[in-house]
C-alpha cells in the first residue's frame, strides 16, 4: 500500500486530505488556495503528492482568509472613501454585523469562515446592497457583480472573468484539456459540473424538485428555467424590440430574426440554419436517415 504524504510539509498523518477537493466552507480547492497565497502553480499533471494533512491545511486556511479578508477590506474602503461614507464599526471592522450573534455550535473549528457558515452567521455585509456573507471570499465575489471587475484574463483570447475558477474552466476551451472522466462510460468533460451533470444520465438522479408542482430535474438551470412557467417571469430582454423571454435559448434564437444570423452550416452543402434542429432535419436529406 502507497504511504501518502503531505505535499506541503512531506510529513505523514492519519488524517490526509486531497489537494484538489474543495476547502470546506470556502467554495475554492485547496490547490487553488494554496496557488492564490504561495508563488507555486499546482496542478494535477505535475508529480509531486495529492495530499495535504490537516495541520498543513489550517495554516493554508489562515494564510488565504487573510488575504481574503486584507484584499476585501481595502476594497469596501475605496468605495466607501469614493462615495464619502465610511461607516466602519471600530469594534467588528470593515464588513462586520453591529452586534455578532452568541451561538455555542456543539461542533469545533478554528477557521472563523466554517464556524460562521454553521451557526448561520453572515457578519461580512455589501455596502452596495442588503446582503450578507459567512466568508471575505463570498462577499468579494459578490461585490464584484455591483462593480463589473473581471480581474482574471485569459492569455489565449480577450475574455475576462470575475472568479479564477471560471478564467480555469475557460482555458480549458483552448487547450481541449478533458481532466473529468465519467466512471460509466468512456466520455470525458471540461468541467466537474458537466460531469456531475452528465453521470446522472447513467443514475437517473434527479435531484432538484419543483416546489410547484411534482416534477424534478438533473440540472438546477433546467429547475430555475422550469420555475419561470410558474412565476411567468420573462427576464430576458430583446434589445431589438419589446419582447421578452423565460429562456435565454429563446431569446437568442428570437434575436437571430434581427440580425438573420444562421450559425448551423451543413457540411455537406452550403446552405445554413438559425435552428440546430432545422439542420439535423436537412442533414437527414444527405444521409437518407428518417425518424
């Protein structure tokens, strides 16, 4: 049996943790923690081990909340100083509730983020709106959907994202890197969800339930899609006329009357469509395929 050791500290422990699970509380991998905080790229084609153990993970902890919460901090204050409101409670600081809640959890943690999440404590607030947050990290992304800030660019094209993992999904369009094999069968995905998503199609899983009604779904979006033909919300807009939409595939097809744009193209004639399934129907007259 392979001895597994620490990536960190080369050490052994009972307790081993892979470096590229989620940090629990946190929405982040461990390696993608550990990247944000240290000059060294982690990767899953390098040699070096898989774990860390569980001292080395508190220190990595303790070191990105940190920079979570400086890098967070430093912006609530510019915008505060830019819009002449500086409202800081000199007791809690920056992002921090005027009085925090008193709950003893039966459970132990060290790491402030965990010990909100669970006691259902959100003390980190958006000065730009009413909520609030468990975690810097949580709130530093929202802010980010007030300000625009797409700090992480691709290096292959012009896009720009405002969370690193989403800059990492996007690459992997460039290179075709396929890192998430499906334990069913033989396909292989760009993205954990897409496999998550996909091994359900093996499993008949379908987690998310409709409150309206007894259907339920594999795909949250396909959930929150679903949800609008209850509610009648049409949230997407065309901005060519007055209509509106519950799908943006709707949309985006409707927008395509505007512009005539006929994205599917035959190979093997020249004719085009504004319907994939308007192209499936005409490949079928190549082929003599029939239903």
């Amino acid at each position: 049996m392979e001895i597994q050791i620490c990536r960190v500290c080369l050490g052994t422990s009972p307790v081993m943790i892979n470096i590229f699970d989620n940090a629990p509380g946190l929405g982040i991998s461990i390696a993608d923690m550990i990247t944000q905080c240290t000059p060294y790229e982690i990767s899953e084609e390098d040699c070096y081990p898989e774990n860390i153990c569980d001292s080395c993970l508190h220190c990595a902890r303790t070191a990105f909340e940190i920079r979570q919460t400086i890098e967070t901090s430093h912006q609530i204050y510019l915008q505060m100083k830019n819009t002449k409101n500086l409202p800081v409670n000199v007791n809690h600081g920056v992002g921090f509730s005027e009085r925090k809640k008193k709950h003893k959890c039966l459970k132990s943690s060290s790491h402030k983020s965990i010990l909100n999440a669970h006691a259902g404590e959100k003390p980190y607030k958006c000065y730009h709106c009413s909520k609030s947050f468990s975690a810097p990290i949580y709130l530093q992304r929202h802010i980010r959907t007030h300000t625009g800030e797409r700090p992480y660019k691709c290096s292959h094209c012009s896009k720009s994202f405002s969370q690193k993992g989403n800059l990492t999904a996007h690459n992997r369009s460039h290179t075709d890197e396929r890192p998430f094999k499906c334990s069913h069968c033989s396909k292989s995905f760009t993205h954990k969800s897409t496999l998550n998503e996909h091994i359900r199609t093996h499993t008949g899983e379908r987690p998310y339930k409709c409150s309206h009604c007894s259907k339920s779904f594999s795909q949250r979006s396909t959930l929150t899609a679903h949800n609008r033909n209850h509610t009648g919300e049409r949230p997407f807009k065309c901005s060519h006329c007055s209509k509106s939409f519950s799908h943006r595939g709707t949309l985006n097809v409707h927008i395509r009357s505007h512009t005539k744009e006929r994205p599917y193209k035959c190979s093997h004639c020249s004719k085009s469509f504004t319907h994939k399934n308007t192209l499936k129907a005409h490949i079928r007259t190549h082929t003599a395929e029939r239903l």
